[in-house]
C-alpha cells in the first residue's frame, strides 16, 4: 500500500464503520432466467455474478412488471405498476424497426426523445438523494432522452450512459443516432459500452467511498444492438472465442463480458473495505427472448413467465446469509420501499405498489407477495398466490406455477372458481388503475 493509499484508507475507516450501507443495483438487459452459471446454465461463464449467489441470496420466483425494457424499469425506479405511473409501454420508435433511418432533425421530434417518465414521480434516485446518499445511473437510463427526463434533472447527482432504448455497442449510437451522454451532454468516445460503464462505476465507488452512496448500474448487456449493421462484431473477441461454435456466442460472450465488468467493481468495493457495508443487488429487467428461459415458457415480450421470471441476486455481509436461496414470490416493485429502509430514507407520499422485502431478503419472516397483475397491450396475467391468470391472443388458461412452471396443464377446466377469481381481481385492479391519478405520457390527463 502507497502512503496516499494508506491516508485514504485511514481517513475512510472510521466513517465506515457507521456510514449508511451503500447501495449498488445492477440491472442486465433481456437476461434469461437460467442464464448464469449460479441459476443453472453452466455453459455461461459467470463466477463475479454467481459470487453475489455464493456470499448472498438467491431468489427462484422473481418478476419483473412488464416483460420489456422501458415499462419494466419504470417499476424499478418508481415501486409502481407501469400502468399506476404512466410509462405503461416503450417510447421508443418503431419506425427504425421498419428500417426508418432518421436525421438529427427527425429524431429531435420523434417520439423517442419527447416522452419520458412523468416528472410527478419521484425515482430511486430522488429517494437516496432526499437520505443523504451520492447518486449515479451508469448505463441504459430508458426513461426519457429528452433534457428533462434525463437522470441529472430526476434525482441522480451522476449521469453517465444512454438514454434510450438501445445502441449499438460500440458506435454508441441507436440506429445512426448518437446516444452516449455524461450528464447532461451528449458525448462521444470510444470503447464497448460494457467497458466504459464499468469504468464510470468504478470510478463513482472510488470517488464516493467515504460517503453513502447509490449507484444503480443497469448495463444494457445483454440485449441485442440496435444498430443497421447486423455484422458488425458487438463484443470484445477474447470473451468470444470462449463460446466458439456455439449458437448463443454473442449472448453468451456480451453476459460474461458484463461479469467480468462486475467483478472490477466488486473488487473495488473489497479493495476500499467497503464490500461489508454494501448491498449489492442484481437483476434484470425481463426474461430472455425465446427459448433462453430453461424450463419456463415464452420469453421476451410475452406474459408467459419466460418474460416475467429473472434472476435475483443480492449480497450484504452479515445482514443476508450467504448462500441462501429465497422461493417467495416478490416482484421489482419490492425494490423501492426496501432501498428506502436500508437507506432511512422517507418514503414519498404516493400509493406504492411494493413492500420492504428486506426480511425476505434475510430469511427472516415477514411479508412477501400474495398477488400480482399484468398488461401487455391486449394480454392480461394474474398472480394469484401459486396460479397464474393468463388471457392474451393466442394463450390463456390457469397454472399451478409450483409443480408447473413451464405452464403446460391449463387447469381452467378443472379449477373454475380460481378461473373467474383470478379475472376478476384482474378486472378490479385495471380499475384501480383506471382510476389512479393520471400520469404521463401515454395516460390522458
Ligand atoms: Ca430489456
């Protein structure tokens, strides 16, 4: 150890020690359920990722609000249902789907840079700020590019990523359109996305480390680039050539690039003594697409639990026993009201979705969730205790997700009491949410 290293280290112990625990929430992009090695695919090379698993819990019935990007993280940063906080589907633009190619001016008016979560809700963000905490979103913000909506104006001291839905990995740009911001400006360097987030968090943790700080880190590995050119190689080649010949090597590849970036950070944390007094979380924002879900059904987009179910990992040393696995149903929206308990930040005066899950975090008894609602456009799901509600085009029935996970014995026929409750309180909660103050932008207010 250098002296200066040593007068840090010194300087920083005695604040540790009583120091708030710091918080670290990180958040892939169309992660599948079983995609690390740690949830049972073990051709994923993952060990920073599975160590969370190793030194913390795991949680095997973890959902996310929405089964893509921007809803699903609405409820990530609010503790809401999307249709309670008004990010209800994507804003993004479809048109590139359809090989739109836009100017600068286009882009400007489009859809993707107007909308954004509605400045009324109060983030994560704004939740850790209000306790005292440094706050950074490093990575895919997907809540807005315009000014405003932008991670600096929404609570978060920090802001180093992109804030649409997707870039290419290396260009940083979305179909053509340069992406890449550090705070409030647009910027454009070079480097794998995956790199350069990891680099940025690092850098956070080592400028913050003797002061509470949250750093909520939602890579955008990995999701498939939304770039023109589908050949352009979108990952460092040395992770490639582990996964050579295999189907998935680009998925594969962008997972374990992303590990290798979590365990920097990890070691970070270990090297300013900080990893005991950390809650480390990890996530993602919905299941993989296709068949990457093991034994679940669907994935990506679909309310079949393939697009619902994800991983669920956290680690804090001495709160939460290592090694631990957690089989309660609890959802994203959980994540809110507990990071305002572990933060002893005041929790806003808004209708929240989520309970404090940090009991069930710790295997102690406590409240874990009973139901939960879906929509889709024009599919609809509950969650009612271990059934499953589903009535969307093309699929619908009733499953008793504990001995049918893969959702293949609709019990509708047999069960039709459950049946009818099941839409009903489906019903009921579209007309909570109906009737919930309106939000922006897709709700009309
Ligand atoms: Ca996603």
């Amino acid at each position: 150890m250098t002296r200066r290293q040593l007068l840090s280290a010194v300087a920083a112990a005695p604040l540790a020690a009583a120091q708030k625990p710091n918080v670290v929430l990180i958040v892939a992009d169309d992660l599948g359920f079983v995609d690390l090695g740690c949830c049972g695919d073990n051709s994923i090379h993952t060990p920073n990722i599975d160590s969370l698993a190793r030194d913390g819990v795991r949680f095997t019935d973890f959902v996310v609000s929405w089964p893509a990007c921007t809803p699903s993280r609405s409820s990530i940063l609010t503790g809401r249902y999307p249709q309670r906080n008004g990010l209800y589907d994507m804003i993004r633009n479809d048109e590139v789907n359809w090989k739109h190619q836009f100017t600068e001016e286009d882009y400007a008016v489009s859809p993707e840079m107007t909308l954004g979560l509605d400045l009324r809700e109060v983030t994560l963000g704004q939740l850790l700020k209000s306790a005292g905490y440094a706050t950074a979103a490093v990575g895919k913000w997907d809540s807005g590019r315009a000014r405003r909506f932008l991670p600096t104006q929404r609570g978060f001291d920090f802001f180093y990523g992109f804030a649409n839905t997707g870039i290419d990995y290396y260009t940083h740009e979305r179909y053509g359109i340069p992406s890449m911001f550090r705070n409030m400006e647009r910027i454009k360097e070079s480097g794998h996305a995956t790199d350069l987030f990891t680099r940025e968090a690092v850098h956070f943790i080592d400028a913050n480390r003797a002061r509470p700080f949250f750093l909520y880190l939602p890579y955008n590995a990995p999701h498939g680039a939304s770039t023109f050119d589908k050949q352009a190689p979108q990952v460092p080649e040395e992770f490639l050539a582990r996964y050579k010949g295999d189907r998935r090597a680009q998925y594969k590849a962008l997972i374990t690039h992303m590990d290798a970036g979590i365990g920097r950070i990890l070691s970070q944390l270990k090297q300013h003594s900080l990893d005991a007094n950390t809650l480390v979380i990890f996530t993602s924002d919905n299941g993989g697409g296709g068949k990457s879900n093991g034994p679940l059904r669907g994935g990506k987009a679909t309310l079949w639990e393939g697009g619902l179910r994800v991983p669920l990992l956290a680690r804090w040393p001495g709160i939460i026993p290592a090694g631990s696995t957690c089989s309660q149903f609890a959802s994203t929206m959980e994540l809110f009201p507990t990071l305002a308990a572990v933060s002893g930040a005041k929790l806003p005066p808004v209708h929240l979705d989520g309970f404090n899950m940090l009991p069930l975090l710790q295997g102690k008894p406590g409240k874990h969730r009973t139901g939960m609602f879906f929509q889709r456009r024009a599919g609809k799901a509950a969650r009612i205790g271990e059934y499953k509600w589903i009535d969307s085009p093309g699929a619908n029935g009733l499953y008793h997700l504990p001995t049918d996970p893969g959702e293949q014995r609709d019990l509708s026929g047999s069960k039709p009491e459950l049946f009818h409750q099941a839409r009903s309180r489906w019903q009921a909660w579209r007309a909570e949410m109906d009737a919930a103050e309106p939000r922006g932008p897709f709700r009309d207010y």
